[in-house]
C-alpha cells in the first residue's frame, strides 16, 4: 500500500486521465482570445457512495476523436442492450464530425449475491397487449447504479490514450488505436451479473488490470468547421486485442460498509497501468509490476514488503512494446529496481513517449544512474528520458532533474520528507511529438539545483536541445492560490511536428508578461482553473495568453491539445453555461479560433421564432470569466397576479432559438437540417462551427443552425443564468463583439411567417398518438370515442426550464391561467407548451399571447393566430377503414405499399361481410394473420429471425433473439424488389438471400463471435450455429450439409460460412421450433412498431409476450382461439397509431 500511496504523490489527481498532442500555430493580438466551449457528457446519473462523472484523456492530431473515461451513460449511440445504466466504469469514444459519443467497452461488475430479495409478484396477464387508458406516457424508469458497496468483484476500464495520428490503410482512411487497462474477460459485452462459471471463477482468483487496445478504420473528414452533417458511422464495432496477460498481485476483494457504518470500495489489482502510445499506434509504454520479461525479472525478493510472502511482488517498473502485431507483442523492460526500506518504496512510473516511439520520459524514485541519492540510498521522484530503437533496444538512460524530497520544512520528522514530492510527471503526454520538450511540475526553484523547494508547485518546460527549464507563468503564494494540477502539454505542431505553443492550467491572476497582480489588469481576475498558453522556446516572461473563460473554479484536469490550440478537450466540474448544474466533471471540447479583425459593424439581436428585437449592449473591452453572477434561485413557481404582461423585451432566455443580424463578410451559407439537430442524438445539439461561423455567449458556443453573411440562426445556451454576457461572433476571423441580457424567459410562439402575425404553429394533442393541425374545437376525440376538452399544443422557444404553473396563455380574450406541461422537444431550441381549453373559451380567428413571469412573446396586435370552431370535433380512426386496414399490413409485415392484385383482394375480403360487424372482425384478423403466414414474409422477415437465432442465440437476458431495430434494415435487405407471383420473384429472392448471408457473415459482430483467425473446425462452426439456435445438432437435418459446405476450405471461408448460416436458418426443425415464438414477437414488432419490452409496456419486461406466447402454445397455434391477433388489433396502443 505504501508504494501505491508515493506513486500516488507523484501522479496526483492524474488517476482519471490528461493528456495533449498536436500542426500550425495561429497568432492572435489578444492575450485572453474569445473562448468557444461546448458541452460533450452529461453524466446526469446519481449514485450514493460514488461521483459519477466522465473525463477527457486523449485527443487526435486533428481534433476530430476525443478518448473519454466515464461511469456515467453518456454515449448518444445507447440501446437497451448497449449502456451504462449500471454506472460502470467504461471507455468511451466522442467523434466531433458525427456529434456522436460511442460507447466502446460494455462491462458489468460481479454483484454479491443478494440477501434476502423479496417475492416479485406474479404478472396479471391482460387479456390483450392494450396499455392503460390514460394519455400520460409512461416514463421509463432509470434503474440504478451499481452501489460499490455491494460490488463483489469490480470490473472497470481505464485510462484511454489514442494514436493521434493512427495509419492509412487506404486512401482516404485512417486506423486509430487506442490503448487502456481493464480487468473484464470481455470487453465488447460482459455482464457479471450473468457470467459463466469460468469467468467467475478465473475473476475471482486473478482479476487484474491488463492492457487492452481497441482499433478502429474511418473515412476521414476533410473540413471539421464545415459543421456538414456525417454519419451515422458506428465506431463501436472495432477490434479489442489483450497485450498483457499477468496473475494480480492480490485477489479482488468485495466492497462494503464497515462497523461504523462507513462505505469501502471494492479492490482490484491495479498491476499494468498508465499506457501511453505512439502517433501511429505501434509503440505503448506502460507501469507494470508484473514480471513481464522473465530474462531481466521484476520479483524482489529482498523486498521489506516481501518478506515472509508466498507471492513476492515486483516494484511499478517502465515497460516498452512494440504491438505492431498486437496479438505479439514485444515486451521490454526499461527499469529494474529493488526497494529495500519500507521508507523508501522505490516506483517508476507515468510513461510518455514522443511521436515516433522513439523517446521516452518517466518518473522515478530509483537511482537508475547513480545520481539520485540524497544520502544514506533515500531518492527523490526524478524525471528521466531514455531512446528506444523501435526493437529491442532502449539506451541512452538519463536523468533530467535533480532535487530533494519534500517541502522547505528545517527539520522534517522523517527523512526524506514524503509530505511530497518535489516534481510531478502527471499522466498523459508530457513529451512533446518531436521528443524535444518535457512538461512537468516542481516545488523546485531549479529543478536540476538540488536546492531547497519552494511550498508551491510550478509548472516548468525542460528543452532536450539547450538542456535547460523554464518556469511557466508565476509560481502561487500565501496569498495567491493555485490548488490545480498544472499538467503542461504542447500544441501548435508544424509539419515537422516541431510545437510552437505549451498549454498549462493556472488559477493565478498574473499579467501576459508573467506579474501577479489582483485587479482586472491580469489576465484571470476571477482567479479561477483557465488554460494558459506561451510560445515555444518558453520564456518566463511570456507572453502568456489566457485561451479559457471558464466561470468557476470547478476543478478538473488540464487541455487536451489537438496539432493547433484551436482545438482541445477539457474536463471540468463547473457550470460552463452548458447544462452542468448538478456540478459532475463532464468532457468539454473547446475552440479557440484566430482573430484577424476586429469588425465595427452593427450587430442586432432577435428571437427566433417571430424575430422580435432585443437590445444589445456595447461589448466590455475585455471579457472575462468573472462578468457572470452567482447562479439565482429558480424563478417563482406562480406568477405576481399584480404584474401585466410586458412586452418591452430585455433579453434572450437560455435554450431560446435567436438570430443576429449584421454584415458578417463573405461566409458560404449553410443550414443544419432537423435530422441533424437533437439534444439526445447529438452532442453537442447542434453544430458550434458552420463554414468556419462560431457563435459564444460568455465563452459558450452556441449551436447554430445557419449562417449567411448577413442573418446567423443559433440556439442561446442552456446552463447561461440571468446577467449581462459578452457575445462574439467569429466568422473564419473576423470578429463581431457586443452585450446581451439573459433573461429567465422571453417566449416567441414559432409561426408561419417566422415573423409577426401569420399563423402560430400549434396542434390538437388531445390524442396523444396524434397532433393535429388547425382548426380546432371546443372538444375532441380523444381516440378512445370519447369528447373531452381539447388539448394544444404550442411550439414555442424561450421558456426552458420554467414552470408550467408560471405560464399562462391568452386566446382572443381567453385566459388559460395555468399550463399543463412545459417540456422540450428533442429539436434544440423548441419548448411544447401543452394547455386545455375552457368550454368558454373565445371561438373565430384569435391571436394567441404567451406570457411567463410578466414577459409576453407578442402584443395581441402583432401576435400568431390560431382559429377555434365552436363545438365538438368527433373524428373516426383511420384504421376502421377496410381499405386503410389493408395497405397498413403491406406496410407493417412486408414493409412495401400493397400491390393491386392483393389490394383489392384483401378488400374484397372484407368487405364480403357487408354490415355484419362480427364477420368483419374475423375477416380482418384472418386478413391480419395472413400477411404473417405469407410466403412473402415467410421467406423474407421469419427468415432474418432464424438467421439471428442460429448466429447468436438469444439476445441476454431476453426470450428472442433480435430486436426490432436489426429485424427492420435485414428484411428489407432480403425482400427488396420481391412481390410473390409477380416477375422472375422467385430468382429475386434467391439473390437477395445469397447477398444477405454473404453480407451477414461479414459483419463485425458476426466475426467477433466467430474470428476469422480461429482455429474452429468445420463441424464446430456448425454445431455452435444450432447450439445458439436450441437444436441437439446430432438431430438437425441439415447439420450434414452445412459440415460439408466446408469441403476443404476452411472454416475462415465466408462463402462457406454464409452457406452453412442459411442452411441452419432453413432448417425444418428450427422452422417448426420458432414458428409460435416468431409469430409473437411479429405482433409487437408488426401492430406496435416496438419490441415487447419497450415503453409503454408494464413493467418494461417480456411479461406480455410471454403470456401471448403461453396462449398459442396453449391453443397449439391456432391464433383465432388463443384470441391473439384479435387483441392486438383491439389493443388502444395500435388503434392510437391511427388516431385523428
């Protein structure tokens, strides 16, 4: 434990990540340049006993990949089978093209058994799949985090680093690889709470934290600023390869609470640690304590702390690989040291490697060259940098800093003085690409002096070229504070990959030539955590720039620099203006674009919605992080009776839709579609760069949805409170500053016009499945046949995160006193405002006036219309139609628009009843059933559902084995262009079923269950393809032929393998054994448009199908007596699809 606890000192807080790397230096005049930071996680999850939170740890040359550490469920790619609702800990990968977050390891701790877990009651199967009647939507619930307390083994996936160059596998591709420790046996899907026995077992023995790396292709992205649309390009589907494979040093031990009542975390093994990687991927340098290189040996007998062991241990030694071949690779032992006083528990650790692999910079306590002895064998944490040959070779070991231990204490009771150590080599990349510069922290005035340290760590640049330190930027005092981690790393490379720039945090307030001062002439007058920058070769004098705005101190760790420092990743714990307010550290990708010219041009501001105009104030001169005011409490929940609407606009509101206006220059317009834009999918919501156009309010980017050189659309940032802020304007360099006023809310109804008068976008959302345009009435069908007041639906902007008892609406002369739900869309910027109307309500063609807390969005003179029509509006549902009741079944089992031979005969069918409504009900569910029964759907959609079952089995923890989400693209894949008894059908299906299955054993998760470098024989492919499918394979009728598909290729050959899947697919046994299962799951899949555990289902479980199940088997498929296709079609859930 003592060795960990020093180890610790030297790496501080850096256990969760820092890192930096990367082409062209800008220059700007300004020492603090207009910071534009958005918001990338949000680890909205809450845990009793451990911060949930997400930290940035690498970033690719370019900008475009950030590596992120989170045990929060950040990834906008979830699915019900793929997140981290558990609160694991995972890695996690952020593409700034896509605006996606991927979530690439999928790992579930062991849990202790439970206790004394309650009887669940038994289901109460309803006789149809109907939900509750109510309008309410059910609401998911959020099941929770894994409390480590009650964690019997931890698993947990740590400190990424990505090859920020990675190699070019072809034209206009990149491969990236990143490497991370982890002690999962899989990484791509484990569930300790459903692990094998062997997993379990061989957890519970060993458990350690090994190296992994991950490896990805992707097409690259020519232009970042474009802000174009890209993707989806799903970057979960990678290869996950073991580099170490080492017995723990100790066993995992349970997590719990002790006789006091105190929480203790789980424990697990920590021996291969702190990887770092090559530009190209080839080379890592890690920590390990293992004895990775028999030949050289990291046992130490004569170990203290190995006396009387059985185990005896190695002390954290550097290690060397080349992992060109990961699955080979080439370990190297860099130090070898012995720790031979309790005292003095000799470590190494922190690797950092330059570009090419080729130097390599670490921390030290071990005398590796008989210069690091402060008397009687007692060292300091010294850095060292040593070149390796990319082979077998590492020479050339020497030591950059000489100092002693500890703070200038005369007499430390201890010797040396472990309160700390003099220098601090934090993880991540602290050498620079060209293996020139080193950037640490020292408590040392001169870091090679061996002098008497200061109380305050600096940060310090060591050149390799001039043999020299210099200190970034002032060092803190007893009055001017510094409590960060100062975690130097450089940027602004040029093609030589030589930096021009270093990056540091500070929270000293100190002017660009380095004075500390305490007024607004600094550069930091908050004296808060910014990001300070200085050209490279480093002076102490400067000039220091300022490249954060952050508004509180919030902690966190350093930037992670792309090639320019016009684009980095930071963790932080604040509210940046963002979305942040429950204070977790979440993952922040900022730009700092160059400024060439400072525009006089005038600059107006208006809503978004009916562009009504607010005031802009003249910009300060210099914006700083302190212009903010403390956070104000949540407005009062019910307006002032007292108070009259206003409308004399003073501000925009966080999360509005706004525009600015001004003549920006030249800018190629650009417009982000809907699909594009979704606070959910995305993140950010919406692009913060379109053709090099950038919008920040108080340092926080706005997303945009378009520019032009003379109108910018933008969305106000969420997290901003009430108060005055800068606003800047940067269009490819020029600048356009002003002051805008952020108001709690200032509503703007969206209209026809997008401006005053025209007609308000509201709809009818009385049936919830449906919202319906204008007219409207008094009353509406709620889709269950029955009138109740109606309900609307106004699509507004400016009320985010108010009150719906705080929002009235006036129609005419009508005022709705009270709303009855205010929420936001996915679309960024549009809040719903939902409110019933009174039987007295005004009827004609009424204006329409949102009023929150005392603003309005519009006088009645200039305010949207909307037009109510007295009475009752009873409408039929769309589905009692026989002729909409055929084409629906075309559309929801064959996926296609029916064609007109059975169109009309399915009609016919139908309408053969006449008025006898009991004969229409059976000719509609024999109608139904028959397009399940099809040998279009048959042979397509049942198809696709034993393809999957025969490749994976059933999905975990479920009774199927697909989703409706992979069953949809597959059977449309398989049944393109395939219409029975019409054409050449029959050769159409038979080619699209050669083109599935060669396309489906090419798939990613297809090969990483079955590697193409196995060494499986043909009999064993084929038997565990009808193991997954539930079949005896030595019963399989066609087991036989699918082994001999094989002949003599082997059992890598696609075309054999895509063969040998359609054979068991078609099998007979498994036709007949699945039928009753598949029909089922079709019902769901088919009526519902869900899958049978999905919302609004009770309890979101398989109860349902299980019990649908049950009755056909029950009525041996006879689905007319088992009632089933008759109560789905009865079933309000389906009937609401319809709903007018």
């Amino acid at each position: 434990m003592i060795r960990l606890v020093i180890a610790f000192l030297t790496a501080a807080a850096a256990c969760m990540l820092v890192a930096g790397a990367l082409t062209s230096a800008q220059s700007t005049s300004s020492s603090t340049p207009d910071a534009f930071v958005t918001q990338i996680t949000n680890s909205n999850r809450l845990s009793a006993t451990t911060q949930v939170g997400s930290f940035a740890s690498d970033v690719t040359a370019n900008g475009r990949f950030v590596v992120i550490e989170s045990n929060g469920d950040v990834a906008t790619e979830k699915t019900a089978t793929r997140n981290n609702q558990d609160g694991n800990r995972e890695i996690f990968l952020y593409d700034y093209a896509q605006r996606r977050v991927f979530q690439l390891t999928n790992t579930r701790s062991v849990l202790k058994p439970p206790g004394s877990p309650s009887p669940s009651p038994s289901p109460s199967p309803s006789p149809s799949p109907s939900v509750s009647p109510s309008p309410t939507p059910i609401v998911s619930p959020t099941p929770p985090v894994d409390e480590p307390t009650n964690v019997q083994i931890e698993i947990s996936n740590n400190r990424p680093m990505i090859s920020v160059e990675g190699i070019v596998p072809a034209a206009g591709q990149h491969t990236y690889t990143i490497v991370f420790s982890s002690n999962a046996p899989s990484l791509a899907n484990f569930d300790g709470t459903n692990a094998s026995a062997s997993d379990l077992s061989a957890l519970a023995s060993d458990g350690n934290q090994e190296l992994w790396t991950y490896q990805f292709t992707v097409a690259d992205i020519a232009n970042l600023s474009s802000g174009a649309d890209v993707g989806p390009i799903d970057l979960s589907g990678g290869t996950f390869t073991r580099i170490t494979n080492t017995p723990a040093s100790r066993k995992p031990s349970a997590g719990g609470s002790d006789s006091n009542g105190i929480p203790f975390s789980p424990f697990i093994a920590d021996d291969n640690r702190d990887a770092t990687i090559s530009d190209n991927g080839n080379i890592i340098a890690f920590t390990s304590t293992r004895n990775l290189v028999p030949s050289v040996g990291n046992l130490d007998p004569t170990d203290p702390l190995n006396q009387g062991s059985s185990n005896p241990q190695g002390n954290p030694e550097i290690f060397i690989a080349n992992i060109a071949i990961p699955a080979q690779p080439k370990f190297i032992q860099v130090t070898n040291t012995v720790t031979t006083s309790f005292n003095n528990p000799i470590f190494s650790s922190n690797p950092s490697l330059s570009g090419d692999g080729k130097v390599l910079t670490f921390i030290s306590n071990a005398n590796l060259t008989s210069t690091n002895d402060d008397g009687g064998g007692f060292s300091n944490a010294e850095i060292y940098v040593a070149s390796y040959d990319l082979g077998t070779t590492v020479s050339g070991l020497r030591q950059v800093t000489k100092t002693k231990n500890g703070l200038p204490v005369a007499t430390p009771s201890v010797s040396p003085d472990p309160s700390a150590s003099a220098n601090l080599l934090t993880f991540g990349r602290r050498l620079s690409r060209d293996g020139r510069f080193i950037g640490f922290e020292s408590l040392a005035s001169d870091p090679k002096g061996n002098g008497t340290n200061t109380n305050f760590y600096a940060p310090f640049v060591y050149d390799m070229t001039t043999d020299t330190f210099t200190q970034l930027g002032p060092r803190a005092t007893d009055t001017a504070i510094d409590p960060v981690l100062h975690v130097p790393v450089f940027t602004d490379y040029d093609a030589a990959l030589h930096p021009a720039s270093v990056m540091w945090t500070s929270a000293l307030n100190y002017t660009s030539s380095g004075t500390l001062v305490t007024d607004s002439t600094g550069l930091n007058p908050g004296s808060v955590a910014q990001i300070f920058l200085a050209p490279l070769p480093a002076q102490t004098t400067g000039p220091f720039t300022r490249i954060t705005n952050s508004p509180f101190i919030g902690g966190g760790t350093g930037a992670m620099a792309s090639n320019s420092r016009r684009r980095f990743a930071l963790s932080r714990t604040g509210e940046l203006g963002l979305g942040n307010s429950d204070g977790s550290s979440e993952v922040f990708y900022e730009l700092s674009p160059a400024i060439t010219t400072e525009s006089t041009a005038t600059l107006s501001l208006l809503t978004g919605a009916s562009l009504i105009a607010v005031p802009v104030a003249s910009p300060t001169a210099t914006p700083s992080p302190n212009v903010s005011p403390t956070p104000s409490p949540s407005p009062s929940p019910s307006p002032s009776p007292s108070v009259s609407p206003s409308f004399v606009p003073l501000g925009l509101a966080p999360g509005e839709v706004a525009v600015a206006q001004a003549a920006f220059g030249p800018v190629t317009s650009a417009t982000v579609s809907n699909a594009n834009a979704s606070e959910s999918k995305r993140a950010p919501a919406l692009p913060i760069e379109l053709n090099g156009v950038s919008v920040s309010i108080n340092g926080a980017a706005c997303g945009l949805y378009a520019v032009s050189s003379s109108q910018i659309r933008f969305v106000v940032p969420i997290g901003l409170t009430a108060g005055i802020y800068p606003i800047a304007i940067n269009n490819n360099g020029t600048v356009i500053r002003g002051a805008l006023t952020i108001v709690g809310a200032q509503p703007d109804i969206f209209t026809s016009t997008n401006g005053p008068g025209g007609r308000a976008v509201v709809c009818n959302a009385t049936n919830p499945a449906v919202c319906t345009p204008e007219p409207f009435t008094v009353t509406t069908n709620d889709g269950t046949g029955n009138q109740v007041a109606t309900v609307l639906q106004v699509s507004m902007t400016g009320v985010r995160n108010n009150l719906a008892s705080t929002i009235t609406a006036t129609i005419g002369t009508t005022v709705i006193t009270v709303a009855n739900s205010n929420a936001n869309s996915d679309l960024p910027g549009t809040d719903l405002v939902t409110l019933t109307l009174p039987s007295t309500v005004d009827v004609g063609d009424l204006p329409i006036v949102i009023t929150v807390i005392g603003s309005s969005s519009r006088d009645t003179t200039t305010a949207p219309h909307v037009t109510i029509n007295a009475g009752a509006s009873p409408i039929p549902n769309q589905i009692d139609g026989t002729a909409f009741f055929v084409r629906q079944q075309y559309l929801d089992f064959l996926n296609r628009e029916p064609d007109a031979t059975g169109y009309a005969f399915w009609q016919n069918e139908i309408n053969s009843c006449g008025g006898d409504a009991q004969c229409i009900d059976v000719k509609r569910v024999n109608a139904s059933a028959a397009f399940f029964l099809s040998i279009e759907f048959q042979q397509t959609g049942y198809l696709v559902y034993r393809t999957y079952k025969a490749a994976y089995g059933n999905l975990t923890n479920s009774p199927v084995p697909i989703t409706r989400q992979q069953f949809l693209p597959d059977t449309l894949e398989i049944g393109n262009g395939v219409i029975v008894n019409q054409g050449d059908w029959q050769n159409q299906l038979e080619n699209n079923k050669k083109a599935y299955f060669a396309d489906f054993v090419t798939r990613p998760a297809f090969t990483t269950k079955y590697p193409t470098n196995t060494n499986m024989t043909a009999q064993q492919f084929v038997d565990q393809l009808y193991s997954n499918a539930g079949i005896a394979p030595a019963s399989a009728p066609n087991r036989a032929l699918a082994i001999n598909e094989f002949n003599s290729a082997p059992t890598t050959d696609n075309t054999a393998r895509a063969h040998a899947l359609r054979l068991v697919a078609e099998d007979s046994m498994l036709y007949q054994q699945e039928f009753n299962k598949a029909f089922v799951l079709m019902e769901y899949f088919g009526y519902l448009q869900r899958n049978p555990n999905d919302s609004p289902e009770p309890g979101l479980n398989y109860d349902g199908y299980t019990f649908w199940l049950g009755k056909l088997n029950q009525f041996n498929g006879d689905f007319i007596k088992a009632e089933m296709v008759k109560a789905f079609l009865s079933s309000n859930e389906y009937r609401q699809r319809f709903a007018q």
